[in-house]
C-alpha cells in the first residue's frame, strides 16, 4: 500500500523577522485522516509556521505545500481548501454569531442557502444556537473560541489548523474538540493542533511534531511513544513493603515514594513482564501505571527542564 499524499508537507522553511531567526530549519508532515500535534514551548516558531502554511506570512525559504499548492504562490487555492483557526479571535464584534459565519461563507462563496444551512449546522454542532443572534462582543472568551472554530469550518476545509484551540475551553467543550476534531479526521481532512495542553493533545491526535528554537528535533507517532518510551511507572501493593523487596528481589531498583513505588521501564511490554512476575511472586499488586503521559514523557525527554517550557 502506498502512503496518502500528505495534506501538508513543509521542508527546511525559514523565516526572519529583521535580525531574528524565528524559524531557522522546519520540516512537517501531515496526513489526511490524522491530527497531527505541533508542540513545543513558548516562542519554538509554532504560530510563525502555521501563518506560514495559513498564506497569512511568507517564508524566507523552504518548500511549503497545502493541499498541493504553495500558499506563497497559489494563496487562493490554498484558502479554499485550508481552515484556520487563530490563538486569538478578532472579528467584527457588532456582527452576530449568525451574521459571521454566514458572511464567511460568502466570502468563501459558498452559495447563499448552503451558507445558511452550514452556518446553522456549526452552531449546533458548537453548541452556540441560543447565542447565534447575539453580538459577538457579549459572548464569552470560551463562547468566541468556538465560534472561531465554527468560522474555520463553514467553507467544509480538506486541511484545517488550529493554534491552541483549547485555550479558554471549559472542560466540557474541550472534550467536545477532541470528539469534534476526531470525527473531522475521520472524514478525511488533514488537522494540525498546537497546544501546550499535552495530555489533551494525546488524547486527539495522531502523531506529535516536536519544534524548538524554529527547528523539527523529532516527529513520532502517539501509539509508538506510548508504547516504546522508556519512563517512570508508579507501583502500589496492598503491602508496601513486600512490593518493596520483590522489586530488589527481581533486581529492579525501586524509588519508595508515599506507599507506592517508582522505577524507569523500557517499554509496555516490560511492564506486562514485571506485572506478571511480582504477581506470581505473591505480591498483591493494586496499581501500576505511567507516572506521566507519554507525550508529556516525550516533552521532557526533548525539552529537560528549561525554564522555557510552558
Ligand atoms: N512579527 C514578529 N516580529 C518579530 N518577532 C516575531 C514576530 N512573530 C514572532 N516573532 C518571534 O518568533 C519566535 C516564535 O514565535 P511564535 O509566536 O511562532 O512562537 P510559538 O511557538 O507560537 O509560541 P507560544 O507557545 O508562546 O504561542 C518568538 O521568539 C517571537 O518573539
Ligand atoms: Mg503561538
């Protein structure tokens, strides 16, 4: 089977601001019926980049392809089919809800009575119908979020990209993205998320893209992290101190923390081994887990403990 086109590909691109090297080297892949996770910590070149790919800045250097087009040259094109939703929402605040998506739509030339009933549709699905005929200005910073997604969404984009859509989402509608997002990569379309909010990333996407000072330092995907990452594993027994000695026992070296017990693994696999071997050795195991997520596991590994890290 041959791998799908990508959705977007971006290699070696470049962009200064005057002296400043904002993105010095970045290479990305991403592929239709994935999210794909841009992370890294503040200032790393996330949002330069997805202006870059979104035709709203252009890149000094580097091959950038959309869709299959380039933004810097076939911007048009490129918008048809690209969905964006900024980190912060400006719009005409006197417009209503209604009012912005519909006019969107028009922009996108969508016929009149499609926009209407698409318009219609996102409010439902962003759960904003009670406030479709409101100013935008009285709605909320979590309300206007998810009618920023609503807007990237009217003119039904292959490609969409979304800068820390979750920032200012109460818990309930955050677990509507990452439902939301999940069924648009079901359909086809090709999602990069950046987010600093790592174990809802993990949650939601496919593979993660790691940047740091306007440079790719790795890509890989959720489910080899997850699975293949060496990391720390917390254990609990109903007796602590026999969890304790059937660790020594079988030459691990556990830290004691609290009542529970933490060692370094190389992979899930190992931990199956452990698992069943303290079980056959008698100890009455109650937990063993990850002591983080792996993508946040992952993060550190990349990032150690710079005070840049968000
Ligand atoms: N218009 C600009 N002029 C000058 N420098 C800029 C400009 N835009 C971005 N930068 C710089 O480029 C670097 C990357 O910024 P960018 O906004 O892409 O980071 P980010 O990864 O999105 O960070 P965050 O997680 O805080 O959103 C930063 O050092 C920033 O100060
Ligand atoms: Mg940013």
């Amino acid at each position: 089977m041959t791998a799908p086109e990508p959705g977007v590909q971006c290699r070696n691109v470049r962009r200064t601001f005057g002296k400043f090297t904002a993105l010095e080297s970045i290479d990305l892949t991403a592929f239709p019926g994935q999210v794909t996770a841009l992370v890294g910590p503040n200032g790393a070149g996330k949002t330069t980049l997805l202006l870059i790919l979104a035709t709203l800045l252009k890149a000094d250097s580097g091959d950038v392809r959309v869709g299959g087009f380039d933004p810097a040259k076939d911007p048009r094109k490129v918008r048809e089919q690209l969905g964006w939703m900024p980190d912060s929402f400006g719009t005409y605040e006197t417009l209503t809800a209604r009012e912005i998506l519909e006019f969107v739509a028009a922009v996108y030339r969508v016929p009149k009575d499609q926009g209407r009933e698409r318009a219609e549709e996102l409010l439902t699905l962003l759960f904003l119908s009670d406030l479709a005929d409101r100013p935008v200005h009285v709605l909320s910073r979590g309300q206007k979020q998810r009618l920023g997604l609503a807007r990237a969404l009217v003119h039904d984009p292959s490609v969409v990209l979304l800068d820390e859509p979750a920032a200012g989402l109460d818990p309930r509608s955050r677990i509507e993205l990452r439902t939301l997002l999940r069924d648009l990569a079901a359909l086809g379309k090709t999602i990069i998320v950046s987010s600093h909010v790592l174990a809802e990333l993990e949650e939601m996407a496919d593979r993660a893209v790691f940047v740091d000072r306007g440079r790719t330092i790795g890509e890989e995907t959720i489910a080899h992290l997850g699975r293949e990452q060496n990391k720390q594993w917390r254990l609990r027994a109903l007796d602590p101190t026999e969890l304790l000695n059937a660790l020594l026992r079988l030459g691990r070296d556990p830290k004691p923390i609290g009542d529970s017990a933490e060692i370094m693994l190389d992979s899930d696999a190992e931990a199956a081994e452990l698992i069943a071997n303290l079980v056959s050795h008698g100890v009455q195991l109650t937990t063993c887990a990850p002591v983080a997520g792996a993508l946040e596991t992952a993060y550190l590994s990349f990032y150690g403990n710079d005070p840049a890290v968000s």
